[in-house]
C-alpha cells in the first residue's frame, strides 16, 4: 500500500516538472520569436531586380516595374527613397568552356556570350542615365546572393524580383537561391513575374486555362486571336523611380568579380583564344547583331519605319541573303532587349499611318508562335527535352510519327561542319557556325534532313543549335525541333532539300556564298552536285570526295509525307530561344509579285495561310 501511494506522489512530481519544462520551453521559444521578430524589423529591405537572360531591358519590363512598386509600398523603412538594385549574374553553370551540356555542346557559344555581355553593358548604361546602376557578377547566383547578403555590415531583408521561367534548369536555380534567402533571412522573398510574351497566360481562354491549350498551333491560334487582348506595353521607369541613393550603392559588394562597374569579358568567362576568335564578325553573315536595348529598338525603327519594309514582310520572310528579307528582331526577342508587345503596337501603329496588309500582320503572327511554345512548354515541363516528345509511349509503334533513332557520329559531325554533300544543308550549317544565325527557311531544312532524312537523334540538332544561335531560347528551340522531328504529335513534314533549294535559292547565290567550293558550278548541278560526271567535275573543280563531299545518305524520294513549300504555319521566324517563329507569303495591298523569293510553286502554299487578327486591351 505504501509503495503504491509512493508510486503515485512521483507521477505527480514527474507530471507537474514536465508541465514546468514545457512552460519554459515555450517561453523561451516565443522569446525567442520575439527578439528574431524584433531584430527583423528592425533591419531595413533590400529590394533587388534579378535581370535575367529574357528581360535585358527598361522598357515593358513587368517583374522590374514589379519590383519598384513593392519599394514604394514598402512601410516599415525608406526603401523607396533608397531605390532598388538591379542586378544581373553571369552564371559559370551556362557560360564558359566547362559549361557543357549532357550531348557535349556548350551551353552558351562565345558569340552567344558577347551578345549578352554587350546586352548587358547597354543595360548599364541606360541604368546610370537614371541615376541607378547594375550590379553585375560572376558566379552561381545563389553563392553570389549569399555572399553577398552575408557581408553585408548592416543586415537587411533581402526581396528578389525575376521574371518568370519556366523551364527545368532555370527553376532549379531558382530554388537555390530561394533555399538560401530563407536560410540567411526569415522575412526573405522571392518573386516571378510573367513578361515574356504578348499574350497573359492567365487570359488564355481554354478549359483549365494554359493547361487546357491545345498541342497544335492553329487551333491555339484561332481561339486566343478571338477571345483574348494583347497587354499595352509598359513604359519605362522614370529617373525617379529608378535612383539609387548614395548609401544604397555603398552597401552593395565591391570586388573583383562583383560590383557596380565590373563587366567579364570572353576570356573572364573562361572561353578559350579559339572560341574567342569564333565569335568575331564574318562579313558573309546577314548583318552585325549588337546586343541590347538601343540597338534592338535601332532595328525595328529601322526595319518598320526608315526602310518601310513591314509591308513587304510577307513575300520576303523566305530569302536567305541580306539583313532585310525580314525583321531579324529574333536575337534581340530571345535576350529580352525588345518587348513582342512593342513589336506588335508599332505594328499596329503602321497599319494606322501607312498601310494594312498581310504582311503587317504576320509579324505579330511569328510573334504568336513564340507565346505558342512557351506556353507549351509550361503544359508539358521536361517533354520537350526527351527523344519521344510529348507523345512518350506512343513514338514507340502506336503513333504514326513512331521511328528508331540512330546516332552515326560521322554523319552527326558532318552536319555540324556543313559537309553533308547536300548544298542548301551545308550552306545554312556554315552559316551557322559562321554567324550565329540561320533564316527561318534553312532551320526547318536542317531539323528535317538530320531528324528525318539522316533519322538521327533529334536532340543533338536542338543541342546544337543552343550552342551557336544567337537568338536561342528554350521554348522556341527545343519546341520547333521537338515539332519537327514528329515528336509534339503534329503533322511530320519531311522537307525535299532538292526542291526547297531549286524554289529559294534558284540561281544558287546563297549556296555559293557560304560553299565556295560550288563557285564554278553551273546552276543546273549546283544543288544536285552527285550528277555530275567525272568529267563535269573536272570541269568545273569540284570533285566529289575532294573538293566537296559525297552526300552522307544516298538521295532519295520521300518516304515521309513530303513539304515542298512553305513548311507548317508557313515556317518558323524569328524570335524564340533558337528557333523560331514561323512566318507566310504573299502581302495584301502590300505585296511585290516580281519578288524573287516568290515564284510560282510557292503561290499555291501561300494563299492557304490565312490571315488572322490581333487586340490590344
């Protein structure tokens, strides 16, 4: 009995002493709380713009107008006046010779990369002219942030604002620098904010909203042109807006790969002599692309307005010689030097004051194309990287694009060199190579020859054209090759490379241009060079297997449903991460009839592109 009562007065003492600790604990805990709740308000919010890859700009710019209004909302501190901090960071992950990809192309060619460096020098400038600056580093951006943050004397709350991607390797980054805000800082945040293309994803009118869009581009067309708005532009923020204290700039990092007035060069980045040399300018190529926001906006009051070749836009788009046969605002689309939504009013705003036609239309069309595969994208995720596509199991015998891969080495390499044997291929490649860029006509010939003519893994061309466009960007490039290879689930259009050279490049100056070796060869063998004789190729020095190569497949008809024309949608533009946009023919009330990129075979092709319409609202 005594041991019992015992027993029992110690479970009370045991009962009543946890009580007792947890009591303390709680106390403490909310102490705690307190004092960290009382020494974050005490610190003052950093609020950073995150330039990215597709924002290099002031104007239309919704995450940097984004980030300026929350500093001016801000209460607890002076933030406003204080200004905000843009900032921009050269990843080693994406730039440099160590940054490769899993099929062995660097992530970002040099050419590529001086067109960002450029990008971002203009970018600078523009900033100081309002009174503000441009953080610019070298390094992962989550290590950048943290350092930075971390060395800081005085601690602030950090507020990051970026513009929204969606694509897997950007995310993860992201996150990276989301883990460490929230390991530095509690109150940290991180903001996205949509701006890349015309048309808001929030609008788009399907069932389940982008989610709901449908896989093929002309149905998506038809609805979003006829139920939804494109966005007025924004304007550009004013000095005051824009200004950055004294105190702020003097917080901020000021070291050798990180500061308000560093900028890396080619070598900086880790790009070797070869590579360097790469990117200097070849005078064959269709002009000199400048990067960044004046020269972009130089180049479409140039093209629009000073040479008035908008109107004409239609009948040209298919040319492959020349800066003007179209609007070559591509490079500076994928980079965000330009907004799509600028591009589409001062379309609209010519057809107002000069003229109304097809032509004016079918930029913003092309333009369209780019928010078609973003918005793809974001619906499928990582699908557009993988060799079935967005058709998975279905490439393997149940769907009609279904086919074996192959992977010959030799042949992959000789379509990279342009040694194919097959002109019109070689040409566009070494143009490639060469520049940087590609007409709309010679990437839909490529993406076929390799993907369907060659039945070569698909994902090496896309690879490859990461490495060396300088308009490359994500969505528009792994989404036009993942469409061209038949792996979206679309039509499979297999180009005859003979006719599509005999249709556009009819005298072959486009193919003697970038394969000298052809100069001498008459234009009826220029583009079907293997028929010549031994003695024709004596004739006229350019002997198969010496001077120029064999073709690595045999020539054959198509076993695939053949496009002799104007390729699906009428061909991809210009514009995306790559590849890009499709274009069309033909121009009403504008078009030129004796243009010479339009004969006859073409008219049928280009009457069936009808022409569409565009809102703002």
């Amino acid at each position: 009995h005594n041991r019992t009562k015992n027993h029992h007065r110690r479970a009370i003492i045991s009962k009543a002493l946890l009580q007792s600790l947890v009591i303390a604990f709680t106390m403490a805990r909310v102490a705690s709380l307190s004092m960290k709740a009382a020494s974050s308000s005490s610190k003052k919010t950093m609020f950073i713009h995150w330039f990215r890859h597709g924002d290099l700009r002031l104007h239309d710019n919704p995450a940097l107008t984004h980030t300026i209004d929350l500093a001016k909302n801000q209460s607890n501190n002076n933030a406003e006046e204080e200004g905000i901090v843009p900032m921009f960071c050269f990843d080693p992950r994406v730039f440099g010779n160590s940054a490769t990809s899993e099929f062995g192309s660097l992530k970002c060619g040099s050419r590529r990369a001086q067109f960002v460096i450029d990008s971002v020098a203009d970018l600078r400038k523009s900033l100081e002219e309002k009174g503000s600056g441009l953080l610019v580093a070298h390094g992962k951006p989550e290590d950048v942030f943290e350092s930075m943050f971390e060395g800081m004397e005085e601690k602030v709350i950090p507020k990051i604002v970026c513009q929204e991607e969606v694509a897997s390797e950007e995310k993860k980054v992201n996150k990276k620098v989301k883990s460490v805000l929230k390991r530095l800082e509690q109150n940290s945040a991180m903001d996205y904010v949509w701006g890349s293309t015309m048309y808001d994803p929030d609008s788009l009118p399907f069932q389940d909203g982008l989610y709901g869009m449908p896989d093929t581009f002309t149905p998506f067309r038809n609805k979003v042109e006829k139920k939804c708005t494109i966005g007025h532009p924004l304007p550009s923020p004013s000095k005051s807006q824009l200004a950055m204290s004294g105190t702020l700039k003097s917080k901020l990092p000021d070291t050798k790969s990180c500061s308000l007035t560093y900028l890396p060069t080619l070598s900086e980045l880790g790009y070797t002599p070869e590579q360097i040399k790469e990117a200097e300018y070849d005078s064959r190529s269709v002009m000199a692309f400048k990067g960044g926001e004046s020269a972009a906006l130089a180049r479409v009051k140039d093209y629009i307005w000073d040479k008035d070749l908008l109107k004409t836009y239609f009948d040209t788009r298919n040319g492959m010689l020349g800066a003007d046969y179209s609007t070559k605002f591509s490079p500076w689309l994928a980079h965000g030097c330009v907004s799509p939504r600028y591009v589409a009013t001062q379309c609209q705003k010519y057809e107002k004051e000069r003229v109304q036609n097809k032509s004016t239309y079918w930029v913003v069309f092309e333009l369209l194309w780019r928010d078609f595969f973003k918005f793809f994208a974001v619906k499928h995720g990582n699908a557009i990287f993988f060799l079935d596509g967005t058709l998975g199991k279905k490439a393997h015998g149940e769907h009609p694009n279904s086919r074996r891969w192959s992977l010959d080495k030799r042949h992959l390499q000789a379509w990279k060199e342009g040694k194919t044997g097959y002109p019109l291929v070689d040409a566009n490649m070494r143009e490639l190579a060469a520049s940087g860029f590609m007409s709309n006509r010679g990437r839909q010939n490529v993406c076929s020859f390799l993907s369907i003519d060659m039945k070569t893994d698909w994902r090496y061309g896309a690879d490859h054209f990461e490495q060396e466009l300088l308009d490359y960007d994500i969505y528009s490039n792994w989404g036009n090759w993942c469409a061209g290879a038949g792996m979206t689930g679309g039509r499979l259009n297999r180009f005859n490379i003979v006719k599509q050279s005999k249709d556009y490049d009819q005298n072959g100056d486009y193919v003697k241009c970038w394969c000298p070796e052809l100069k001498d060869v008459p234009i009826e063998f220029v583009h079907e060079p293997w028929k010549m004789s031994k003695e024709q190729q004596i004739e006229y020095e350019c002997v198969l297997g010496v001077d120029y190569p064999n073709p690595v497949v045999p020539p054959s008809k198509p076993t695939y449903r053949s496009n002799d024309g104007g390729g699906r949608g009428g061909g991809k533009g210009k514009g995306g991460r790559g590849q890009n946009k499709r274009g069309g023919g033909g121009g009403r009330g504008g078009g030129n009839k004796d243009n010479k990129n339009r004969i006859k075979s073409q008219r049928k092709d280009m009457k069936s592109l009808k022409e569409g319409t565009y809102r703002f609202g």
